[in-house]
C-alpha cells in the first residue's frame, strides 16, 4: 500500500455518488484511492425514474431497477456502507460523522476527498393528514415499495394523485395500469408546468381521454382519515376527493441539510453550487453531482434545479475522473425532459415563454401539428410542436412536443440545435433522416422551425 | 395582367419542380409571374420514396402517395402539363421544345425563369433479358403501378431484387409482406454499401434471419427467360436464381441528358451544379433541384448525389422563393438516410470510413451495443452505434446505427451535431431526453461518443 494513499468519501450511494466513485476506481486502483460510500437506504444505484413502470407493473421485480447492488460495488474496492447515514461535515477538519441506522453506533471518517451526492427529497405540503397511512411518496425504492405493499393491501380502488408534473403524470399512467379510477390534483392552471399552458391544455385533454380525472387550479388543503386512520379522501378548497391511496408526485428539492450546515454555497432554489468540473465553489477536494446541485442553463445562464438521472450519471463521471485525477467537465443543460402518460408522449427543451421572459428575452413562437411518419404510412401519428426563438437573431429558445409514438425522442434534434445556438432559420435546412415509416417528407421539428422563421420576420 | 409580368417555366412535375412551382405562386400572384410547367409521366408531385409501401400493402390506394395532383395544381395558376416531355433546352433562346406524348405535338415555350427539375433514371444494367416482361424499376409511380401489375397476374412466389440499397432492401421488405420468396443480390461484399461493411454485416444477419436469401459478391450477368419470353432466372457469375419477377433497385442517375445537351454545368456523378441559391453555376436565371442535382457534402466538403424527397422538397421551397423575388439558401447536406427491412432499422450520417480515408482525413471509429430503451423496460431493443471521429480534434466525422424500434431516428442527433462541427468530446454532454420507455440513461449516441472519446485520446 503506498504511502500517499489518499482516502475519497462518498455522500450518497445512488446514481451520482456511485458514479463517481465506480470512476475514480477506473481512474486510480485500490492502492492509490481508498473510497469509502455511505448510503442511509437499503438500495445503491438504482434507476429512480424507473419506480413508476415498477409500480405500474411494466417492470415486474425491484431488482431489475438496480444497477449495481452493493456487493458489487464491494467487488470493485468500494467500501459502500448501506443503512448508514452521514449526520455531519467537518470542512475544517476534512471528515463526515456517519450513523448506522440499524444500530445507532455513530463514528468520524476523515476524507482527503469528499463527493456530496445526497440527493433529493420530495416535497410534502405541512398539511393535517399528510402522514397518514396510504399517502406515499415515490422518491426512492424504499417509497415504491411501500407503496405497492399499500397497493397489494388495499381494496379501494381510488386513487388521488397530487401533482400532475412528471412524477404525477408517470405515476398516474402506473396506477390506471393497476386497474385504479386516478384522480389528478393540480395547483396549476393546467398539467405539466414544465410546459406552456397551451401544450400543457393538450396533456389535460389526453388525459381526460384515457379516463383520468384532471383537477386543475386546486390546493389540497388536508388528507382525511377514516375511523382506521387510514387516508379516505384529499380535500381541495373547493372539494373532496375520495382516495383509498395517495400519491405525492409534487417535486422534489435538493437534499441539502448537511451541506447548509457545513456553510457551503447553496443557490437561490437550495442546490449546492459547483464550478464546471463539479467542484463545490470555493473548495478544491469536494464535488457535487446529481440532484442535489443546481446546474447551468445553458439557454438563460441562470441556475436550475433539475432532478434527471441521466445528469446524475453524467455528473458523477465528470466527478469521479476529476477526483481520480483527471479532467472533465460538465457544462450545462439545455433543460431536455421527455415522459409519457399512457400512448401520449410529452417532451421539453429550452426555454418556456415565461422562462424566456425571465430572462429579458423578446421572442417569437410558432405552433404547428404534423405527423411521426408519412401521413400514408400505418401508425403516423399526430404530433404538435412549439417552437421558441428569440425576435430578431432567430436563435432557437425552446421546443416543447406533444404527441403519440415517436413524438418525444424528436426534441433531441431542437436539445442538440439549442447547444449549438443555431437559429431557426439554420434549422430548416437540418438534413434529418426521412424515409415515409419514420417521418414526414418535412420532419415536424422542420415544419416548426419553418414557422418560427416566419413568425421572426413577422417580428421584425 | 402586368406588362412586366415574368414566366417561370419548370421542366419535371414531382418533388422539386413542384414545390418551386407551388412556392414561387405563394411568392407572387398570376398578375406578376406565369408558371409553366411540364411533366413527362401521369402523376404529379407524388412519393417516390412511398412507393416500395405500396407495393408491400402497407399503403392501399396508390393516390395516398400523391401529395397533389395536376388539378390541385391547376386550381392555384400553375400551367401543369401532363405526359409533356421537354426534348430541348434552348439556353441562348431562352425557351423549351416540349412534345406532347400522346398527341406527338411539339412547340416551343419561352421562359424568363427555368427550373430543371428532371430528377432521376434507376440504373439499369445492360446485361440480356434485361427487357423482358417481369423485369421492373421502381423510380416512378408508373413504374410501381406496372410492377403491381405484374405481381397480380404471376403465379410464381419467388422474387429477385438486384441491388442491396435503400430500395433494394425496402423492395425486400415489400415482396416478403406479399408472400414472396425473396432472394438480393448484391455486387458489394455486404448489403448497404452506404454504411461501412461491418455494419453492413448487421444488416446481412437480419436480413438472413428475416428468411431473406442474401447473394453478396455476385455480378449479375443475365436474366434469363421462358418460353413466353419472361423472366424465369437471374444469372451471376456464379449461379442461377430462379424468379417469376426481378425488381431493379440498383441505384439511380441523374437524368440530366437535357442539361448536358444544353452544355450546363455537370459534376463528376452527372448531376447539375449549382450555387447556393440552388442556381445553376453561371446562370442568373436558371435553377436546378432534386434528384437531377449533385449537392455540397458539409463534412467532406465535396458534392455528392443524392436522390431523397426531403433534399428535393428542400430544394424546391429554396429555388421557389428564390425565382419568386426572395433570398433562400440550401447550405448542403451532411448525408443522412434511414431506412427499415420489416423490424429492422438503418440510419447513417456523414462519412463512412472510406469517404474519410478519401477526404485525407485520419479518424478513429467506436462501435457499441445499447437498447432503445432502459434494460429493464418492456419493448427494450438492441442497437448498434458506429462512431467516427476525426483523429487529433476528436470532430465528429460520421454515425451509423443497426437496431430496432427507435434505432433509426436516433442518427438525426448526429445530424445535427455534424452540422453545428461538433466533437465527440462536446457530444458526451449534450441533453438528450431521458426516460426509462425512451431511453437508458445513457442514450446510446452517448455511448458511443464517450468511447470514441476514449479512441482520440488513445490514438493521440
């Protein structure tokens, strides 16, 4: 064992956490890193995004969500220590006090190198009820099984999804899979407010076709229990609904307790802030990825809080080859978001109107509605695209889709031209596979793009 | 009627000509500009690239491939002249010879304005039999419509494609869903020879697997018939396919026999040249598109032919606002095709090895295997990813990709990178959708950039 052996600590032993430790190992053997990963739950990288086709049934066991169990991890020289959770950061003193959960037994790590991965926990409004028995978030695989043991226990057949953003949506195409009448609770004027309203009107009256329920524009107000203490309805301001579950699918905030009480630097919407190689501002031997950071948008440069597995991934690459002593950077989104309700699929990129506002932007927007494949081939389907660009440069701002099979993957093409700053203009001449099973003759995006060059000269 | 009012003359009545027709008339009403335009065959601006669906059944009626008919033009002032073949360009007299098919009639028309829009003729080999009765391209929709003639009165259920292209293979496809018994027959070591040759192997494996009789490195050198003096056999070198029909889908010319008597500028595969207004080189009032032209190569920077409905829609809209009074550009193309064998997808984009190797450029290539969606969704199914980048700048030079469902449209994300001069380094980051039905985490174009990363690196 060399002398210089340095010691990497691990916060956090899902997506970014273990990434980045599984990179560094790449990056420098055993000899050289010890890597010590400690994570408060029962499970290490597993796909999040994926508890929904778990509980909806699309995927049939847990385990198929993980990645890498822990004893893998441990094959690989990664001393992940499961159920064991960091209660402290001693910057100064370069160490974490860690607990096991299942025994109390507290203990000082010290680290040469830190990754911060805590994650993030999902918002629960401080309303009476909210503990109750059959009202569950989804946030971690503990939660979905909680959940699916509720759902195997329970009679009912009614279930009150509270949030209609992409855990909402996704959440409830899982529960009408499992046979429940689903009722969708919305504080906004209409679903998904990761888009515009006008595209987020056309996920509400999807919806409403596949038999859900779409309440928009409602508070909940309390969860009320029955004589077994058990939920038995949401209450809006306005109405009951009944419920013998519910969801709580109403975002999630960055996990950043330990980080705030270390004095590290948090922005504006509570993520830690790093610099582009994922270092936490100010401190040269600790990194920070996945959901609990904010990130660049590299469209309004302004920080965003987006909790996507995939940036977790990407995170935690850039992270462990830089702790492992390389080079990499991470440097920004463009804001891609793509899920589906049922056959209806939805994606986002960029800027919304009202993010374009924010941003001091004058803008320009075109909406048109076209098909996945030539209208003469079976199963084109329709789709509406909505395109953002900015008044006088024409540069692309944003595209939000909405449509059936094909429709949400085609937001790359508008993800890939927002990196590159293309105008819209640019854009209509992209050279984009056509072949009549997987296009138009003008791909949708083209069609959009064509528009929005008209509505900027119309601008002026 | 305006004294100053101009005539457009178009020569070809499909894609091209008719959608610079079409956008010249949004440009300026009848008062300011006359549009002649003359097509030599029954059908106006219809889907070539439909037409192997056609035949297949996938596509019932034949007009569902014509996206506007002579009438439809008619009624918008285009002066469309069916069965009308233009036999002479007159450049220094500024008119056309036109004959009238049916009736012999000739005449000449002066223009102010020419479009050439002549498109394509399939290559057909000059080998005996090649006339005979049974033996059929599939360019026009005249030729689609003899061909489905053909499959009605034969008994017979064995078929020969000639050529393992976009159409052969599509043609394929097409006479498997009719029950066919299908042999292709290929001059290249592997089917595809616009994606590199281990890639075109993927292709071969699946085709095989689809019950399809692959014949590679065979030169046909006769069709041979029966006593009724119809196709009974295609002959190679090596051996005797039995057929009661051969389909030609060995590729296509331009068909600028006209331009080339009329001394315009052709380029080394015989198509057109023009600037990029999409006028022909040194000629201010004549502009050329489609399938007759050669078109700019953005990565190698070299012309290329290419015959595909979404250039010549492309070029159409761009020589339309041009002759029109307007200012519109075609930049070139980066190379893009997809195409499908019953579940089979094929996409490619920018430079194979070889157009690399001929470019002067050194590369390295990272080949991959992902799925469509996460692993553990439903429907998750292989792809395989070829990357080539540039050597030293890591730019990226060229993508293929050999899958199922949701392998084909993924190349339009290379696409666009290719267009923007992107490296596979920038690739690595760039945010792409992610969903578990959508997508792993790591979309597999990511893949396959991080490991051609890998290859720059390694390859110094």
């Amino acid at each position: 064992m060399s002398p210089s052996r340095e010691r990497l600590v691990v916060i956090g032993g899902d997506a970014a956490g273990m990434s980045a430790a599984s990179q560094a190992r790449r990056m420098r053997g055993p000899d050289e890193l010890e890597i010590v990963a400690f994570e408060r739950g029962h499970f290490s990288s597993y796909s999040a995004c994926g508890i929904p086709y778990w509980v909806g049934g699309d995927v049939a066991e847990r385990e198929e969500l993980i990645a890498r169990s822990p004893e893998e991890h441990r094959a690989r020289d990664i001393d992940l220590r499961m159920r064991t959770e960091v209660t402290e950061l001693d910057i100064e003193g370069g160490r974490v006090r860690a607990r096991e959960l299942d025994t109390g037994a507290e203990a000082w790590t010290s680290y040469d190198k830190l990754v911060i991965a805590t994650g993030a926990r999902p918002v629960r409004p401080r309303i009476p009820g909210i503990d109750a028995p059959g009202v569950h978030g989804v946030q971690t695989l503990d939660d979905g099984q909680a959940l699916l043991d509720t759902l195997s226990a329970t009679r009912g057949r009614r279930a009150v999804v509270v949030g209609a953003g992409y855990i909402g949506v996704e959440m409830a195409e899982a529960l009408i899979n499992r046979g429940y009448e689903v009722t969708v609770v919305n504080r906004g004027a209409e679903p998904m407010s990761t888009l515009d309203p006008d595209m987020g009107r056309l996920v509400h009256e999807a919806m409403t076709g596949l038999g859900i329920t779409m309440v928009d524009d409602a508070e909940v107000t309390k969860i009320l229990t029955g004589a077994d203490g058990r939920v038995r309805a949401v209450a809006t301001t306005s109405a009951e609904y009944p419920a013998d579950v519910v969801v709580l699918g109403i975002g999630v905030r960055p996990e950043t307790s330990l980080a705030r009480a270390a004095g590290l630097p948090l922005g504006d919407r509570g993520g830690l802030l790093t610099d582009l190689a994922m270092r936490v501002r100010g401190h040269e031997n600790i990194w920070s990825g996945g959901d609990c950071v904010e990130v660049l948008d590299l469209v309004s440069g302004r920080e965003r809080h987006i909790a996507l597995g995939t940036h977790a991934n990407k995170h935690g690459q850039v992270i462990g080859t830089n702790a492992g002593g390389g080079y990499a950077t991470f440097p920004g989104v463009v804001g891609t978001a793509v899920s589906k309700v049922c056959d209806l699929e939805i994606a986002r990129t960029g800027l919304r109107e009202k993010d374009a506002r924010r941003a001091g932007l004058q803008f320009v927007t075109a909406t048109i509605s076209s098909t996945s494949r030539a209208r003469y081939y079976p199963g084109a389907a329709d789709m509406t695209v909505k395109m953002i660009a900015e008044r006088r440069t024409g540069k692309l701002l944003g595209v939000q889709i909405v449509g059936r099979e094909g429709a949400a993957k085609r937001v790359d093409v508008a993800a890939v031209a927002l990196t590159a700053g293309m105008t819209v203009d640019r854009m209509t001449a992209l050279d984009l596979g056509y072949a009549p099973p997987f296009s138009p003759v003008w791909d949708p995006v083209l069609v959009a793009a064509r528009k929005a060059v008209t509505a900027v000269r119309a601008a002026g």
